[in-house]
C-alpha cells in the first residue's frame, strides 16, 4: 500500500502514532526489566536501560522533527523505523538476544512501515528485521552471571505470554487507528473525486446555456424585426386570423426573449447567491407564489402542515423545486401534490407527488445522479436540481407506484428553540 499524502499534516498525523509505537515499547522494555529483576539477578542491567533512554531521546525528537520541520519524502520515515529495529535489536542482545521472548517487538516497527511507507521500502525493511533476528540468534550476550535454569524457564513463558498479549494490543491501537485514518482519507478522495467530476458537469452545461443563450439574441431580433415588417407590408389587407397569429408569434418571440433574459438573471444571481435561514412555512409560502404565477390553473395542491423547523436555501434551491414541479405538471397535468414533514433523523422532508407515469427504472432510487435523455423534461433539469440540493448539503429521492411518482427533497433541519434563535 502506497503511503497516501507526503503533506506535512499527513507527516504530523504519522508522528503521533510513531511516538504512540515507540513509548509503549519503551514501556514494555522497562516492565520487562524490572519483572526479571524480581527473579533474577541481570547480567547487563545498566546497559539495558541505557539503551531504554537513548530510545525515548530519539524518540522524542523523532517527534519534534516530524511535526516542526516535517520531510515530503516518505525516506524519513524508512530510517526512523530502521532506527526503531537497531535500538530494539540493541536492548535485546543485552537482555538474552533471540532467547528473550520480547523479540517480537522487532514486528512492530515492520507491520507500521507496511501501512506507512511505500512497498519497495517496507520490503527492505523487513529484510532489516529479519537480519536484526539472525543477528541475535549468532551474538546475544547471557541474560544472567550465573544460571538458574528454573528461574529463567518460569521467566521466559511468562514473557511470552506477555509479548503476545501486548503486541496484540499494540497492533490493534496503533495499527488499527492508522490503517481506519487511511480507510477514512480514502473514503473522502473519493468522494471528493465524485463531487469534482458533478461539479465538471454542471460547469459544462451552464457554459453551454450560456453560449445557447447568446446565440439565440441575434434570431430573435430578427424575428421581432420580421413582425414588424409584415405588419407594415400587409397593413391593408391583414385579416383577423393573420392578425391573431402575428400577435400570437409576437408573443411566443417576447415570451422567449424574456426567458433568455432570466436565464442570464439567474446565472448572476446564482453566482453572488448567499444562503438564508428561513422557517419551512416562509420558504414553501414563497414557492407557492413563483408557483402561481408560472402556472396560475395549475392543479397544485400545498399542504398548510408544516415542521416548526428553520432550512437554508437560496435562489438556486427554488429554482431546484420550481423545476421539479414543472417535471410533475408535465407528467400529470390533473394533480400534484406539495407537502413537508420531519424525518426520523430530524432533517426536512419536501414531497411532490403526482400521477403521472413515473420516471424510468434507471432514475429510482436516487435520480439526478446523470444526464439522462428524456421527453417530459426529467434529464438535465432533474441533474442540475439534484446538484443543488447536494450543494446545500441535502439529497433527492424518487419512488414510483402504480399511482404516480414521489419526489423527495432532504435538506438539513434548523432547530428553531423557544426564544426564535436558531
């Protein structure tokens, strides 16, 4: 496994759990010698704890090094933990070398470079390990002066029970935050590589609306010139059907520049946008009038239950509902329905229904996710509308049945408390 970020907070985070490593081995070390001295007299006792202090100074500045001036190689951190091998490999040739049943601390240092540093150095550094064994194995000096066969059998099970016990611990606190940190940082790449590539999309598609919409002025002047100059030409002898049907394309031209004219308002509206805090009621009571005036014989009914609860929204969230509203007139024309209510988890649900045919299998679930081709307006509206609920920290859901289609917003919930405040 690849080491994930050289950045120096990545090197800071790693220079917590390396002292963690090492001050629980220096502690075992020092546990280990002062048990043994309970039951026999050490050969090498001084230099024993000499090699314990010279291991918690490095150490210590092990972690002043790593979080003052951190490297962005991951190098360093190879010849710390090669650092950690030697010393390790020092105590244990004075304290009975491959006979000392703490030897398998020298796993330790090996197991955290396989999750910290790249795989050719955690090869090499296992290869280190084992040499550090064979070494101890060739040259170790005795644990005592004098044998005392009994003793040092009753003292050698006891360290192994206790070297399996407390490297298990280790490994599990040690080993098991990193690898969870790592698992957590890869988790948010991704999804931060999801949300950059929606991002790509919504980006493409306004670029493209944008030039859309600045090729279509020149049309449409000339169309509203065209008008006015069959109005002039046929002036004299202009029946009342080409005189409704001018009027009728005159307003179809107006009716488009006027679009045009919002799309470019929202666009800049869109960008200079701040988020409010509104109550449920204010924020649907406002939908409801862009509403009635888009469509004024719209069959919309609007629940008049609400949750006492604040959301943030802005103008692109409205124009998110708006949107989806047309969709649900567009597929039942006779009857849609708006209402909120509390979640389980406490965040504000906003629910549209209607009658129509329902979306397609592949826009279940959780819709919006892509672009989609669609007749009834379901494809690049529904993902510019689903983008925006999930800017704002909400998701959409949709559910169909046999009697229509169930649009579902989720936003997070504003606690309004007795006072007003939020």
């Amino acid at each position: 496994m690849e080491w994930f970020t050289y950045s120096q907070t990545g090197f800071r985070q790693a220079a917590r759990y390396l002292l963690s490593m090492r001050l629980a081995i220096i502690a075992i070390q020092l546990v280990a010698i002062a048990v043994a001295e309970t039951m026999v007299q050490l050969a090498n006792r001084a230099e024993a704890l000499l090699v314990c202090l010279l291991y918690g100074v490095l150490a210590a500045l092990g972690w002043l090094w790593f979080n003052r001036r951190p490297p962005q190689a991951s190098s360093p951190v190879s010849l710390t933990l090669a650092m950690d091998l030697a010393l390790i490999g020092g105590w244990l040739y004075f304290t009975g070398g491959y006979t000392n049943p703490l030897v398998s601390l020298l796993l330790l240092p090996i197991a955290v470079a396989i999750i910290l540093v790249p795989t050719r150095q955690s090869f090499v550094l296992t290869l280190a390990g084992i040499a550090v064994y064979t070494a101890l194995a060739l040259w170790h000096t005795p644990v005592v002066l004098h044998h005392h066969d009994g003793d040092l059998a009753q003292l050698h099970l006891i360290g192994m029970w206790a070297t399996f016990a407390l490297t298990a611990a280790i490994l599990l606190l040690v080993v098991g935050t990193l690898a969870r940190h790592l698992r957590h940082q890869q988790s948010q790449l991704s999804t931060f590589r999801e949300s950059r590539l929606q991002d790509e999309q919504v980006i493409a598609l306004g670029l493209s609306s944008a030039a859309v919409a600045h090729r279509l002025g020149t049309p449409l002047n000339t169309m509203t010139l065209l008008i006015d100059e069959i109005r002039a030409h046929t002036q004299s002898k202009t029946t009342p059907e080409l005189s409704e049907d001018l009027d009728m394309l005159e307003q179809q031209v107006q009716l488009c520049s006027e679009h045009l004219q919002q799309l470019t308002k929202t666009a800049v509206e869109a960008k200079t946008a701040q988020q409010e805090t509104v109550s449920v009621k204010r924020w649907l009571e406002r939908l409801r009038e862009s509403a009635t005036l888009l469509w004024p014989s719209g069959p919309l009914h609007w629940s008049q239950n609400h949750p006492d609860t604040r959301v943030k929204v802005d103008t692109t969230l409205d124009q998110a509902v708006l949107n989806l509203l047309a969709n649900a007139l567009t597929a039942s024309p006779d009857w849609v329905s708006v209402s909120s209510r509390l979640s389980g988890d406490g965040r504000v649900e906003l629910i549209v229904e209607d009658h129509g045919d329902g979306l397609e299998s592949s826009l279940q679930g959780a819709p919006g996710e892509e672009i989609v081709d669609s007749r009834n307006g379901l494809g690049v509206g529904l993902f510019l509308s689903n983008a925006t609920i999930q800017r704002l920290g909400g998701s959409l859901k949709a559910q169909t049945s046999g009697s229509g289609t169930t649009m579902t917003i989720v936003l997070p919930a504003i606690t309004v408390d007795t006072s007003g405040a939020q």
